[in-house]
C-alpha cells in the first residue's frame, strides 16, 4: 500500500514499469526529478484563437479542431510568438491507478522567461489538476508573454508531480516542523503555508531586480548562458526600498528569506491573497526535496519571484509578503536530493535569470 505523500522518484520509475506513465519515445532519465516528472513537447505546435479547457466528456483533439488557427512542425524548431496561444501534444501520457492524482506546473526556467504554460487532459475542468484514474494524453497549453521563443521538439518546458492522498501540511504541522527545522530565515510566518516577502533593501547595492524589455529579440530555449542580459532586462533598482509596478510589466524579483526544504518534503509556490494588491505572483514552482537543504549542499535558497502587475500602478515595498510555500510530506525520501548530485541550476540561488541569459 502506498504511504500518503509526494511520490519520489524511485515510486515514479515504478509507475513508468507499470505503464501508468506512458511515453513515445521512452522516458530519458533526465526527465526524472526527485519529486517530479518533466514532460516534453512533442512534435507539433497547433495556434489557437483562445486559451480553453476540454470540459467533462470532451477531447483536446477536438477542442484542437475547434479552435485551430494554424500548425507548426516542431521537429526542426519554430517561433511561438509573444502574445499568442498555442496547444502542443506532450510525449507522454497517464494512466493513473485509483488513489493517485497528480498536479502540474511550469519549470522554473520557463516562469523566468514568462511563458505561460499550462497541462491540460481529455475531460479536463481545471488547469494542471489531473485526477485519480486519468487515462489518456496530456498536452501543453504555452502562451509566450514577454518573448518570442523558437521551441523544438523533445524540450522540457512543464512537469507532473503525483501524490497519494491529502499530503499537505497543515498551520500546526507547518510550525513544528519550523520548530525541528527551521524552514526560513527570520520569523515565519506561517497562515495557510510558509508566507514569504520580497526583497527590496539588499545587503549590497541597489540592484533589486529585473523588468522585462517590450520589443525584444527570439530566444531559443536551447542556447544555456547564450543571451546577454541588457538585450532582454532593464535592471531595476532603488535605495529606499520600494519600487511602483507598472500594468502589463513583468518582473523577475527575490524574496527577502532564504527557504529550506528538507529532505522528506516537498513545496509548491502558491499566490498569497489577492487582496494585498494590483499584482501576481507568477508561480511556476515546485520546491524538491533538499532545495536549500543542508543535506544537499545548500544553506537556504532564495525563491525568485516572477511577478506580474495587473490593471493600475501598484506600489511594492520592501518585507512586504507576496506569496506562501505549501509544503507537502513525501511518501518516501527520493533516492536523490535537489542540488546533490545532479544538475540543479537553481540551488544556493539569489536574484537570478533564467539559464539562457549570461550575467
């Protein structure tokens, strides 16, 4: 009997030997994260007129037909273009037993790089929410909001998380667990998760993020270290602690806390409330076990903060706490640890790009 948590990796290789993970062509062993499957694009781009969800009893495939504007062969690679929607089969597919649901996100690259992206199912009423006894395809829904990008085939821009039963830490759980180990720097704040608080006052300069430039060129997703940083971002800056968000900008900004995942545990960024102001937290996250662990190398990892205004200026100010860490128990500890071991591009982090930019 499955333990209640997060499945880890080793659970994960076990369900793709039962074929309740499907692939064409097989899973590559990179794609396996400790808590966490990436997925890959598959070979075709098709541009629709409207962001959608299939809808109880209803195919992609036949909302696709629906709503398809044109497609794009996406072996050799081609441009999604900022502003536009696309739908893009993945390579692999689901087959979940009972009991075991999963939830999917973006990665953090591509969040930084403020592309929407987004899994959806056959039947499917939510957005990256995949219930128990799923069988069928799964696809990407990408929305490229700041930049053009040139996509290919077989990249790896989402990834699935399965868990078995409610796996989510409760407020009393949460402050124990603190107690033990601590979770964050300085005081936790903890209503509903781990809340957390953007930087605006750092221990060195003035640089306390980056705004997105509007007229920018294509960057191809498999260029790592390739961009030069002043062709894409205005660096933000300020001395006083605060800066004025303007509507439709996009921002990659750090949190004030260095966060701790410890090993038998599992994180998600979530949006905190919407009432504390004219913004989002663009929240393509998951946290895997040892993200800033000690155990995996690290001593607390800042958490970039892809932010977004919405429809009026909003002043953001220094501490002032813009989204929450949902932690998760594992069902078992993964063979390996985020940062330890493996190429994990993020561990020990502060105010950081995406890879693809070069400092």
């Amino acid at each position: 009997m499955t333990v209640i948590g997060v499945l880890p990796a080793q659970s994960l290789r076990q369900m793709i030997g039962r074929g309740e993970i499907t692939a064409e062509p097989a899973i590559l062993d990179a794609q396996i994260q400790p808590a966490s499957l990436d997925l890959r694009l598959g070979t075709v781009a098709y541009r629709v007129r409207a962001s959608f969800l299939a809808g109880h009893g209803r195919r992609v495939a036949d909302r696709i037909a629906e709503f398809e504007m044109h497609r794009m062969d996406l072996t050799e690679g081609a441009v999604l273009e900022k502003g536009c929607v696309y739908v893009i089969p993945l390579m692999e597919g689901l087959a979940l037993p009972p009991g075991i649901t999963a939830v999917a996100n973006a990665k953090s690259s591509t969040g930084r790089l403020d592309l929407l992206t987004r899994t959806i199912t056959d039947g499917g009423v939510e957005f990256d929410r995949i219930p128990e006894g799923y069988k069928g395809p799964l696809y990407a829904e990408v929305c490229p909001r700041s930049f053009s990008v040139l996509a290919r085939a077989g990249q790896r821009l989402n990834q699935i998380r399965f868990r078995h039963g409610q796996a989510q830490l409760s407020d009393t759980d949460l402050r124990a667990l603190h107690a033990a180990e601590p979770l964050v720097s300085g005081e936790a704040v903890i209503s509903e998760g781990l809340g957390f608080s953007v930087d605006l006052r750092p221990a060195e300069g003035d640089l306390v993020g980056y705004r997105a430039k509007p007229h920018t060129g294509v960057i191809d997703l498999d260029r790592i270290g390739h961009y030069p940083a002043p062709e894409f971002w205005e660096e933000v800056r300020t001395r006083d602690g605060r800066i004025i968000l303007d509507p439709g900008a996009f921002y990659i900004l750090v949190s004030r806390e260095a966060v701790t995942i410890p090993p038998d545990y599992a994180a998600e960024m979530a949006p905190y409330l919407a009432m504390v102001g004219e913004f989002r937290v663009h929240y393509a996250g998951f946290f895997d076990p040892g993200f800033g662990h000690s155990a995996a190398g690290g001593h607390g990892s800042r958490g970039v903060l892809e932010v977004r205004c919405h429809e009026a200026p909003f002043v953001l100010e220094h501490g002032q706490i813009v989204g929450r860490l949902v932690y998760e128990r594992m069902s078992e500890r993964p063979e390996t640890l985020y940062g330890a071991g493996i190429a994990s591009n993020y561990q020990g982090q502060g105010l950081k790009l995406a890879k693809h930019f070069r400092a």
